[in-house]
C-alpha cells in the first residue's frame, strides 16, 4: 500500500497545483498580456483536448515501459510546462507551453490510475478510486486558498511555485514509487492497440460514457454561467465549488460503500439518470432551493459514476493492457468534454431555454446505452459457460 499512498498524495498535490494555477492563468493572459479572452479560452481547450486526446497512446506507451517513468515524466514535464508560461508573451508562445503541459498530463493520467488498479487489492480497487476522488477534490479546495494567496504576487512566482510542484512531485515519484509489481507482461504497440479494439463491448462502455462527460463539463461552463445571470451573485461561483467540494470529501467514500451492493454498470446507468435529472432542475429553476437541490444531485450522480467507471475499466482490462484501457476510456473525456465546451457554450448563448434538455437527453441517453451493454455483457457470460456440443 506504500505505493498507493504515494498515488494518493501525488493526486493531492497535481490538484492543488493545476486548480490554484488554471484560474491565474486566465486572468495573466487577458489582463498582463492584454490578449483576449477568446485566446485564453483557445489556449485552455487546446490544453484538454491534446491532452485528453493523445491520453490513448500515452497508456499504449506506458503498458510497453515503465508506469513509473511515465509518471514521472509526465508530471516533470507539466511542472516544465506551468513555469514556461511565466515567459510567454505572444499566443504562439502560449500554445506551445500548452502543449508541453497536456503531453505531460497524457503521460501522467492514464498511466496513475493503471497504477492504482496493478497495486491496489482487486476487492479494494473501488474503495481506492473513491478516496482518490476524495483525495483530489480536497486538493481543489486547498487549490481555492493558495490560489488566493498566490494571487498577491506577480505570475512569474505563482508559475513556478505550482511548476515547482510537479517537478519535486515527479522527482519524487521516480525515487520511491515501487515498480516490482507493475513488471507485467510488455506487448507490443500494435499488440495493444489490436486488443483494446478488438474488446468491442469495452469500446461501446467508451463511447457510452462521452454523455457522461457532456454533462460534467458543464460543470465549469454553463452552470456557473448560468447561476450568476440568474441570482445575479458573482459569489455563487465559488459557492459552487466549495459546495462540490465539501459534498465529495463528506459523502464519496459512505456513497462508494454503499453502492457495492449493485453492479458497476448499475451503478453508473443510475448515476447518468440522477445527473440528468439534477442538470434538468437546476437549469430550469429560478428558485435558489430547487437550484441547489438539483445541484446536489448532480454531484451525487458524479460521485457514483466517475469512481465506479475507473473500477469497471481496472477490471476488465488484462493486468498487461491496463493502461492502455485506461487511455482508451479517456477519449470519451476527450470526446464528450471538447463537445461540450465548444457545442454548450453554443448551446446557452442561443438556445438557453433548451440546452438544459439536450445535455440531460444526452446523459439519459448514455444510461440507457449502458443499461444495453449490461444486458449484452451477461449474455456474453451466459455463452461462456456453456458447455459444447458435440
């Protein structure tokens, strides 16, 4: 367990890292720099999309070496990233940190929570994952006070402090992260990439789960948008978060034991429904109470889907393609996030009376997917217990 430990306090740390720097490069790029915010925004989801979506070969790479040199270059190179920034000043020099920054989270994301499942007990990997979304989301509000704090300093400190980070972190890892029992099997490029295909009903989960993250990326976007122009209260941004916050530390862990009495793919079809239901009150409600009741939702829905996921993908995947499973089932983040960045904002911006719908009927519509694939993976269960005829 010294090796989740340390997994653990990896996540901590990238999160507070990334959370109390994202937000202060935002408001460097429009207000040191005098760029606009379109630029920012280009900058931000040019960082999401190539990292989330080269996240399958990175794990591809990482079942073929080693998981802790991947990790801990990836999260070397994404300290690298945050302090270039402090020396950008024109866009091109901008998108290139971004660049640095996203091939270091491909690196580190996929091949963390492969980690997580090779050194974690199978019958303890679902506890593992909740006290991980625990964990990071407690470092998102500690990201809340040193993002505070380091907003009294001038960039060039705030970029190295939170590169800082990483790079010690990466050091770190790469010096005491055990590798003996992740020595499994290697295959080659090709022999990986043929077998996550090949997997058909765990690329239909993959696509399944791009309404999910439709849907969660509202979290950042349209829902903050969408409660300040309501309650016409800047403060309610933070209130959100904070709210997130606290709700996953307190009910994550009670709620991932609770929910072992089902089966993962029931777990996550009702956790869609629970998310599109709540996205539907809160967007539809003037009224604070049903606002916040139909957040709470949401984030229960959240709660049940995103651990329970992870756990589904560790299990299915053979010990030797661990990573490069995880990097597959990242491509539905890349998928449904850059969608719903682009096509939400869109969406509320001329259709605000709708869009609240249309990101429901998608998670609604990705539950019922999964409610599919559970039937097709217990009749794939069913024949492979069959005795042969002669």
């Amino acid at each position: 367990m010294k090796a989740v430990r340390l997994l653990l306090i990896n996540s901590f740390l990238m999160n507070v890292s990334f959370f109390a720097f994202i937000p202060f490069l935002s408001a460097h790029i429009t207000g040191n720099l005098s760029l606009s915010a379109g630029i920012a925004g280009v900058v931000l989801m040019l960082r999401q999309l190539v990292q989330q979506g080269t996240s399958f070969l990175s794990g591809i790479l990482a079942d073929r070496f080693d998981y802790r040199i991947m990790i801990s270059v990836g999260m070397i190179l994404r300290g690298v990233g945050f302090v270039l920034f402090a020396f950008c000043r024109t866009p091109l020099e901008l998108i290139i940190a971004a660049i640095t920054t996203a091939i270091g989270g491909s690196l580190f994301e996929p091949t963390s929570k492969a980690a997580f499942s090779i050194f974690a007990p199978p019958a303890k990997r679902g506890e593992i994952f909740a006290l991980d979304k625990i964990v990071r989301h407690s470092g998102i509000i500690f990201a809340g006070i040193m993002g505070g704090i380091l907003l009294q300093f001038d960039f060039f400190y705030a970029s190295f402090v939170c590169g800082g980070i990483f790079i010690i972190s990466g050091i770190i890892t790469f010096l005491y992260l055990p590798n003996e029992r992740v020595q499994v099997p290697k295959q080659s490029l090709a022999d990986s990439w043929d077998k996550v295909k090949s997997d058909r009903l765990f690329i239909f989960f993959t696509i399944s789960m791009t309404g999910f993250w439709f849907m969660f990326m509202q979290l950042y976007l349209t829902i903050p948008l969408y409660a300040v122009n309501v309650f016409n209260n800047t403060a309610f941004i933070s209130s959100l978060f904070i709210v997130y916050g606290v709700i996953v530390v307190f009910l994550q862990y009670p709620l991932q034991k609770w929910s072992k009495r089902f089966q993962r793919l029931t777990v996550i079809k009702i956790g869609m429904t629970i998310m599109g239901m709540g996205i539907l009150l809160l967007g539809s409600s003037t009224n604070v109470l049903l606002f916040w009741t139909g957040f709470c939702m949401f984030a229960i829905g959240i709660m049940l889907v995103e651990p329970t996921s992870y756990e589904y993908t560790a299990e299915i995947a053979p010990p030797q393609f661990s990573a490069s499973y995880f990097g597959v089932a990242l491509m539905a983040m890349a998928v449904g996030g850059g969608i719903s960045q682009g096509a939400g904002g869109w969406m509320y911006e001329h259709m605000p009376n709708i869009n609240w719908g249309i990101s429901a009927a998608l998670g609604i519509s990705s539950a019922f997917c999964i409610h599919l694939l559970q039937g097709w993976t217990r009749k794939a269960k069913e024949r492979s217990h069959m005795p042969e005829q002669s």
